[in-house]
C-alpha cells in the first residue's frame, strides 16, 4: 500500500535557477517596463506591442523578489530588513514623477511599484517570523497594503505563492500563482501576464552569466520615470497631447 501511494503521489519540481540567469531576468523585466513606460507616457498607448510586452514586467519582478526572498539564509542575514529599506527609499524617490506623469486612477492612488514589492517583502518577512499573531498581521498587510499599490492583491498574492513554491513545492502554491497571475487580465484587460511564466520556466532550463549590478535596477526605476517627465514638458509645449 506504502508503495501504491508513492507512485501516485506527484512530485513537483524544486525551482533551482542561476544567480546570472536571475539577473538576465531583471534585465528583460526592465526592458519590457521600459518599453511600456515609453508607450504610456509619450506616445499615449498607440503601441499594442510595448503595452501587451509591458503585462509582462511586473509578473518577472515580483517572481525575482520573491524568489530571491527564499533563498536559504535571507532572513537570517537580515535581507528582507534591507531590501524594504531600498524600497520605500527609491519609491519614495519615485512618487514624485510618478505622480506627475499622471495615469493615475486617484491623484496619488495608487502607489507605484515599488511600495507593491515593498507590501510584498513586509507580508513575507512577518510570515518568515512565524507564529500565529505574524501570520495574521501578514494578512492584514496583504489586504491593507494591497489595496494601496499598484497590480493591488494579485501581484501581492503572486508573489506569496512564488516563494511559498521556492521554499517547498505545493501543487497549492503552484495553482495559487497561476491563478493570480492569470487574475491579473482584470486590471491588464489581456491575459499577457501568464507569458511570464513560460519564460521563468526556460530560466530553470539554462545558466546565464550575467554580472550582478546590485544598485541599478533600484536606481533606474526613479530616473528613468524623471526623465520621461522632463522628456514631455517641450513636448508639451510644441502642442503634443497626452491622455495618460
């Protein structure tokens, strides 16, 4: 009987990638946020491609926190401490032209992306703590911070799952992800968000060597939204229009 149900028990694959496979990901992460960030704020989403491209970033970012956030001795080292630390410093760096670029659903509402990774690494430190009093103040991060940032509770829920999945393959873990990831098309209105993962599962697959920038991809989100900024104000004294 031992045997019968060993054989029908599935086996979910350990996710294993490469510290240079991980970077290569935040390059293209960025090269996708780019790309949209260019079509949203300068050339009023008339670019079908950059947009459907851009569903994709946040799916890879948080998939790379979370992940990262697993590794074995994270917690121990201090690196969620540190890693909400740069966040809410480059958020915050952010907000202003973030605010300014307009596009927004509420004047300031929601936050960007930062702060929905800083949710993210909050919820997940206070599970890492353990214990019951942790687990329900990590749920009320979840769904007071959720509400606040931008892809709201899926991304946050996303990200959860990815490092739940990390730590100790579930099929629950894995079905959490894809369904918050594939809930994503009410905010994206498409379902181009569920292309991030194929490409996670071919990062399993190969072993790139890509150097490690430790500070670039914190210090390139609050310049590259300023300098769209300062890019639209003589465009928008020539007479461009922008809807955002």
């Amino acid at each position: 009987m031992a045997e019968v149900a060993s054989a029908n028990k599935t086996t979910l694959p350990q996710l294993a990638i490469s510290s240079g496979t991980i970077e290569a990901l935040k390059w293209l992460a960025l090269l996708f946020m780019t790309g949209d960030h260019v079509n949203k704020y300068l050339l009023n989403d008339t670019v079908p491609v950059l947009f459907d491209a851009g569903r994709l970033t946040m799916p890879l970012f948080v998939f790379i926190l979370a992940y990262n956030l697993a590794r074995p001795r994270t917690f121990e080292r201090g690196g969620y401490q540190r890693t909400m630390i740069r966040l809410a410093v480059f958020g915050a760096l952010a907000t202003p032209a973030f605010i300014a670029l307009g596009g927004l659903l509420a004047g300031w509402w929601p936050l960007n992306i930062m702060f929905t990774l800083l949710v993210l690494t909050f919820a997940l430190f206070l599970i890492r703590r353990g214990g019951n009093a942790n687990a329900i103040a990590a749920g009320v991060v979840i769904v007071v911070g959720g509400s606040s940032v931008e892809f709201w509770w899926p991304a946050i829920i996303f990200g959860v799952a990815v490092w739940f999945y990390t730590r100790r393959p579930s099929m629950t873990a894995l079905l959490v992800a894809l369904l918050a990831c594939a809930s994503l098309a009410i905010i994206n209105r498409n379902m181009w968000a569920l292309a991030a993962l194929p490409i996670i599962a071919a990062a399993a697959r190969v072993d790139l060597r890509c150097p490690r920038w430790k500070w670039a991809f914190y210090a390139y989100y609050p310049a590259h939204l300023t300098a769209l900024w300062l890019i639209r104000i003589p465009m928008s004294h020539a007479g461009y229009l922008f809807f955002t």
